[in-house]
C-alpha cells in the first residue's frame, strides 16, 4: 500500500542558492522549524551515502530517524538537480526527492514524499486505511512548511 504527494514551490533564488540549503543537512534545524535536532552519522560533504539521524515533533511525540542521501545530482546551467533521501521506520520505508529546475531567474522547487508498508501486516493495513488520509495530510502540511522555509532560506543567501 503506497502512499504519496507531491508540492512545488516557486523559490526566488537560483537552483544553486536551493540546493545550498538543501544540502546543509547539519544547519536544516536552524532553518526548518519542524525539526528539533540533527546528529551527523557520516563524514564530509553532502552526497551518496550521506547518513544522519533527524529529530521531529509531530503530534506531541518527538520521533528520531535515521535518514541517507541515496542520490545526488547538484544543479548545472544545463541540467536540473535532484537528491533522494531514504529512511526507514516502523516498518515503513519513506523517501523524499527533491527537483530544481531554474525558472524565470528562480527555481522551481518540487518535493515527492512516499511512503511504503515494507512486510505489511493486517493490522498495517487497516491503520494505513484508517490513519493514511489523516497522517498524508499531517504530512502534506509539515512539507509545504519546509518548502516555504528552504524558500525563505535560500532567498536570504
């Protein structure tokens, strides 16, 4: 049972100003407000195999991931950029890809979020059925935050 939404923002910043952001994975708490804290796991730059655990609130519970890059393309002036980010979690594998493609002197910036039951079990099932709608749109909110918050980030640099 998949589940999966897709936002885009239109960002006034060049696709290399975004992707700065994007990639500053130990400065993201101080510039996404959803998170409460970032520990490293990896060392260096910003690319495959990057590795870190991240700290969210969501309904009052702070929840701790462990998070990966498991594809990075920085943006050129010929091509768009994109990087994918994986986790999993409570039998869930979630990924996130994030697309910069310069538009009218910015960049639109678009987020694909999934998540995938990875051995669901009956009781998986129904709480997805049940709880999916609500937690997509939980979801939904807390992404559309973070875009606003990388935008407002990156048009800062």
């Amino acid at each position: 049972m998949d589940h999966k939404t897709t936002l885009t923002q239109h960002v006034n910043a060049s696709p290399d100003k975004v992707w700065a952001v994007i990639s500053d994975i130990p400065g993201s708490a101080a510039t996404l407000s959803g998170i409460d804290s970032i520990q490293m796991l990896s060392e260096g730059g910003y690319g495959e195999g990057t590795r870190w655990k991240e700290t969210r609130t969501m309904m009052g519970r702070a929840e701790t991931v462990e998070m990966w890059v498991s594809q990075a393309e920085p943006p050129s002036p010929a091509q768009a950029g994109s990087t994918t980010v994986k986790a999993l979690q409570g039998g869930a594998d979630y990924t996130t890809r994030f697309t910069l493609a310069g538009r009218d002197g910015g960049t639109d910036l678009s987020l694909t979020f999934g998540a995938e039951v990875v051995k669901p079990t009956l009781l998986s099932k129904v709480a997805m059925a049940l709880f999916g709608k609500i937690g997509m749109s939980m979801t939904r909110k807390a992404l559309a935050k973070d875009l606003a918050e990388i935008a407002a980030k990156a048009e800062s640099l």
